[in-house]
C-alpha cells in the first residue's frame, strides 16, 4: 500500500495523500495502514467529515478506515479541466485501488456511492465488497432538483453561516441545525468575508447534476459488477423507489439490501456509529480473498 502521509495537528485522525485520475485526493485515514482498507466517499456537496465517525470505527475493529474528499470538494484538488461527470469520479476509484496491495472495500453516500459503484465494477479483483448509502441505479429525477438548487444557491455566497444553515435545511430536507458556527469547517471565506462551501462551484452546474450519461454508466456498472453488494436504503429517501431498487436486484442478482429507519437521503453524517456497525457486520460475512 502506498501513500503519503501527514499527521494531523489534532487526534482525530492521519492526513494521507493519495493519487486520484490527474489529480490528489486528501482523505483522513484511522488504524494501522497494514490493516484491510475500507474507503469512504461523500454525497456531492460534502466533504470527508461526513464518513469520520464511520471510518474512526471501523479503524478501532481492526481495519485501515479513509474517509476521502471526493475531487473538487474539501482539500483534494479541482479537476483543472473542469471534468465532474460520474465517470471522473469512478476513474479516482479506480486509480485509489491501484495503490493498495489488498482488496479494498468501497462505502459511498450518494455521488460517493455512485463512482464506488462504477469504479469498483472495473476491478472485481480488487474490490471485497461494495456498500452503497442510498444509492441506486434508477434515482428519481425530480428528487434531485433540492440538489440542483441547493448547489445553485451556494455559488453566490453566503453573508453569515445562519444563512448557509438556513440553505442546508430548505433544499435537502435536513433538520435546521441550532448551532451553525458547526459549518466553520465545511466553509471558507473570501476577500468580502463572504461565505462558501468549500467545493468547486463547478462540482454543482446543471451538466453534472443526474446527465444522462450519468444513468448509462451506472446501469452499466450494476451489470458488470461481480464483487458483493449492499444496499443501505434510506427509508425517508426522497430519490430512491421501490422500482428502482428492483430493477438494481435485477442488473445486480447478488445485491443484499436493509433498510436504515426514520432517515432520509443523505443520512450518513449523523448516523455513523449504527451504519459502521451495518458494515462490521457484513463484512464479518465477506472474507477477504486472498489471491494465490
């Protein structure tokens, strides 16, 4: 396994620097590096914080828990050609488990799940396990307008971090935070002490947003994926159906699915320490493969 590593100034976990597709790519890694990797990516929008409490658990069970920035979000790099479609996503996953010397297990929340999903199907090999937070190859549509608007609101600005709170709440259904100074770290100011998400605007245009091309490469990675899959669906979720997740068993026959209660979509953050235990629990169920 390779990387480059920083410790960070607090405890909470190690800086490491890895190779995405052209780009680096931050995460916050938690347990021994020898250990079997588990790889955590974000819902567009977000950043690595939203996988901590996940990736801090699995690393005190024994494995080598990274929580990553997806590019353009957080500290890894903007995509200097302006490329966020899905598949720029997926080849940073593919390109991550080219560094390790051991299979890999993928978790992803939303965008994070989908490029789990398409760069993990190119690489069986390398993959133990696959888990998806409510992600699905069929996703509605309209569901994702409070996305589109959430990204569209955000490029201007915010004045204060209420402001910002306010955004959060009113596109994508998330309870009103009390304490917003908690967005500190999500944000960064500029010379007019205005207030940004720290994502690259770009990450949010309409052309990256649920494109056609995006269904086709996840239809086609259901198809082609072999590794094992577990769906963790949000049972609040306002883009996945019960069509949708039919039509997955169909393209994907070795799909296990379970049911998260009382969440919607983009549940994760704030509900770590019962999805690391999902996750303990299957792969105590998927062995590591071992190649001879």
């Amino acid at each position: 396994m390779s990387g480059t590593f920083v410790r960070y100034a607090y405890s909470s976990g190690t800086t490491v620097r890895y190779r995405g597709d052209g780009l680096e790519l931050v995460g916050e890694a938690f347990g021994d590096p020898a250990a079997p990797p588990i790889l955590f990516f974000h819902g567009g929008g977000q950043s690595r914080s939203a996988w901590r409490g996940s990736a801090r658990i699995v690393g005190d069970a024994g494995y080598y828990g990274v929580t990553f920035d997806l590019r353009g979000h957080g500290d890894s790099e903007w995509a200097t050609d302006g490329d966020y479609l899905l598949d720029a996503y997926g080849r940073d996953v593919e390109a991550l488990l080219q560094q390790f010397d051991r299979q890999v297990t993928l978790v992803g929340a939303s965008r994070g799940g989908q490029a789990s999903l398409v760069g993990g199907s190119r690489h069986p090999d390398r993959v133990r396990m696959v888990m998806l937070a409510d992600v699905a190859p069929l996703m509605r549509d309209d569901g994702v307008d409070g996305i589109r608007a959430f990204f569209a609101e955000g490029e201007a600005g915010f004045g204060t971090l209420d402001q910002a709170a306010d955004s959060l709440a009113r596109h994508l259904g998330q309870p009103r935070m009390g304490d917003s100074s908690r967005l500190t770290r999500s944000m960064r100011q500029d010379a007019s002490e205005r207030w940004h998400w720290r994502w690259d605007p770009a990450t949010g245009h309409a052309e990256f947003l649920h494109p056609p091309s995006e269904g086709e490469a996840i239809l086609a990675a259901a198809a082609r994926i072999t590794s094992p899959v577990v769906l963790v669906r949000a049972e609040l979720s306002h883009l996945l159906t019960d069509q949708g997740v039919a039509h997955f068993r169909e393209l994907t026959p070795q799909l296990q699915v379970v049911t998260a209660m009382g969440v919607g979509h983009m549940f994760t953050a704030d509900r770590n320490d019962g999805f690391a235990a999902e996750l303990l629990d299957w792969l105590a169920k998927v062995p590591e493969r071992i190649e001879a």
